[in-house]
C-alpha cells in the first residue's frame, strides 16, 4: 500500500465505522497516531536489528547451575580455569558461585544452609 493513501484510508475507515465497533475505532485511533507520529517512516523496524557491521563486541550472559556433587569434576576445572568448554568445544568464561544446597534456601533457609565455596575448593 502507498504511504501516501495509508492515512486518508485510515481516516475515512474510522468515519465510516459504526460507533458500536469500540475496539476497533481504537485500533484504527492508534494506527493513526503512530502513522503520524512517525510521518511515514518505519524507524521502530530499523531499531530492532543489531549493526552486524560494527565491530562491537557483543555480551550474551546466561545463568547456569551446576550440581556440585554430581559434577566433582566440571566444579573443579571451572574454578582452576574460568571456563566451561560445551559439547561444540565453544568456551565460555565464567563467574562462578557453588552452592551446596538448593539456591532457593538462600531467600527462605535459616543461616548457613548453604555454603558458598572460596574461590578454590578442597576436592
């Protein structure tokens, strides 16, 4: 559709609609703020889109749990090197915290029912 006829078909919908249809003459009213506001232009489409030109380092971060006692040796490497290495040997750096028990006793357990290792544990 032209922009040129978009909003004068816009207007001559919401003056033909029938007054009993709320929903839908509020829509119309909202298409038609929106289309003025941006005179025409669709700038909210460019926006969502990341420069893949520049070269800007981007950060993904992600919170992963670990079962210490499950995994002895993944907690042991992780802390000596900083890093997890996946399946697709991809390495991610890492701030890590362990915990014994369940991270939830930490909003609503007594004191000291979890106990977060130092930096290096004793394995």
């Amino acid at each position: 559709m032209e922009e040129e006829k978009y909003l004068p078909e816009l207007m001559a919908e919401k003056d033909s609609l029938d007054p009993s249809f709320v929903h839908a003459s509020r829509l119309l009213a909202e298409e038609i703020e929106k289309f003025q506001g941006s005179d025409g232009k669709k700038e909210d489409e460019e926006k969502k889109y990341l420069d893949v030109i520049s070269n800007k380092n981007i950060k993904l971060s992600e919170r992963v749990l670990i079962p210490v006692k499950q995994y002895p040796k993944v907690v042991s490497h992780l802390l000596s090197t900083g890093k997890l290495i996946t399946t697709s040997k991809v390495s991610l750096k890492c701030k890590c915290l362990f915990m014994e028990s369940k991270p939830v006793s930490l909003l609503k357990g007594p004191v000291g029912a979890t106990k977060a290792y130092p930096s290096r544990p004793s394995l």
